[in-house]
C-alpha cells in the first residue's frame, strides 16, 4: 500500500489500544521468550534502562518477537516476493540488548549485522553466544523436517555478529558488512527506533546512507536496498515528523494488515513500512 500524505490521520484515527510505553517487562534482567516455535532466554538489563539519558535499548520491546516471528515466516511477502532469501545480507538499526532478530532470522540467510550504541554490546554478544542456533546449522540435502510457516535453513555458514553504530557519530561504510567481497546490505531493519524527535533524522540519515551502499557495490545484485521500519505507534507528532523526514529520501509502501500477523496489524497499535531510496533527482526536487 503506497503511503499517502494522510498516513498519520488514516492510522491515528484508529481506536488503538494502550500499550503503555510497549516493553515486556522492564524490571526482570531474564526473559524466556518463544518466537517461530524456538524458545529463547533473552538478558536485559533494568539497571541500564532507568540511568539518565536514551537507554531504551536496555530492555526488550514488545513489537520485537512480533517482528521476528513475522519476518521468519513463509507467507511473508519480503520471502515471496525474493527480497528476503537465504543468500540475503541484512542489517539492523538499533537492535538493542537482545538481538532477537537477528537471532531469529540469522539461521534463514547469508548475513545478519547487528548495530547499535556501545553500551548494548556486553549483553547482545551474551544474548548471541547463549541462544544462536548457528552453532550447529543445518547442512544443504540433510532431512528434517520443515516448520510450518518457516522457510528452510539452506546456509551452513550463516553470519550473525554485533558491530557498534552511533547514527549521530558513525559514518556509514562498506566496512559494516565484514566481507571483502559485499560492499552493501539487501535489507535494512529499524525495529522499534521512533520514539524521540531528536533522533529522528540521524535514524532517517543512516537509513538513507546504508541504503547507497548499493549503488557503489559492483559485485552485487542491481536490486535496490530494501529499509524495513517497524514502530508501535505511540504520538502522532513524533509519527509525522518521521514519515515526513523519511520521505524525503525514500518511496514509501505501508505493509498491509492481510500479510502481517494478526497480533502485528495496526489495530493492535504496530504498523510496518518498506522504503526504497529515491534517485538523486528525486530527492532534489524535494530540498
């Protein structure tokens, strides 16, 4: 569904339900959590969270196993449609202490970053280390037998790590892939990054600066980057500042309510949006 300049109205108009501020238990330092029918003991950290200062990754927001579970999916049009495939290169924005989706979808494709500021690194690389399944990954024309609504694990050599990334004071470059070879990602995730107006456009920014990676990558697909962005949908304000900013420098679709999760649609209060980087031209005209 192409985004219109009413997106904001059409789903604030809603009747949303209150999710307080959305996390899933922001005093427990553990979480036993079950996405796509694999069982995860996630570490967060409360003493983080309530410090002075934007900390919010301490902990694990609710949309997040929604995310996940969704993006592993068989039905999911990122699948269907080959956006997403088991030699795909993804890279998350603010993935937060947990990691989870990248835990989640790492086994399904060829290479998953997990980025953020420095302060999650200690927990998301323990989260990594006690609940990838990478260490034993499953080995091409070996039977066993096939989740429903989940696509096949075919990568024996699946790449999952943490690299730090301030949107404000990183720079962009090749080097975040780690391979010598890839110079760009196939998709981009922010899962849960709007909440706070003065990051807005470093967010949009680094979106946009990981999206033209691509258009420098000789060795890869023409296929533009796909950017996934993911919110719970909290003010309205701080919602129309991003969709503004964001389509200043990307074609925006909202992905429709039949092909997410019922707990993931925008009644429930989430709402999911892909972007494709304009040309420079296009984003001209709009300066």
């Amino acid at each position: 569904m192409y985004v219109s300049s009413t997106e904001t109205f059409l789903l604030f108009s809603q009747d949303i339900p209150s999710q307080n501020l959305g996390f899933v238990d922001p005093r427990s330092a553990t979480l036993d959590l079950n996405v796509a029918g694999k069982d995860y003991v996630i570490h967060q950290s409360p003493t983080i969270l309530n410090r002075p200062g934007s900390t919010t990754g301490a902990v694990v927001w609710k949309i997040t196993p929604l995310v996940a579970d969704w993006l592993v999916r068989s039905d999911n049009p990122l699948w269907t449609s080959g956006v997403l495939s088991p030699a795909s290169s993804v890279l998350e924005l603010g993935c937060g202490i947990s990691g989870l989706n990248g835990l989640v979808l790492a086994p399904l494709v060829a290479r998953y970053i997990l980025t953020d500021q420095s302060y999650v690194a200690r927990l998301v690389e323990k989260n990594i280390n006690e609940n990838s399944p990478l260490g034993n990954p499953k080995q091409p024309g070996t039977t066993s037998q096939k989740r429903k609504g989940k696509p096949s694990a075919v990568h024996s050599r699946a790449e999952l790590r943490f690299q730090p990334l301030d949107w404000e004071l990183d720079e962009v470059t090749p080097s975040l892939t780690g391979s010598e070879k890839d110079k760009s990602f196939d998709t981009v995730i922010a899962c849960d990054c709007i909440y706070n107006d003065t990051l807005i456009r470093p967010l949009v920014q680094t979106c946009a600066d990981v999206c033209k990676l691509r258009s420098a990558d000789d060795n890869t697909s023409s296929e533009p980057t796909i950017c996934l962005v993911a919110q719970q949908l909290r003010d309205p304000e701080i919602f129309e500042a991003w969709i503004k900013e964001f389509s200043k420098y990307f074609r925006i679709w909202r992905v429709p309510d039949n092909t997410l999760t019922e707990e993931l649609r925008s009644n429930p209060g989430f709402v999911v949006h892909l972007g494709i980087l304009q040309d420079a031209a296009e984003i001209r005209n709009q300066s």
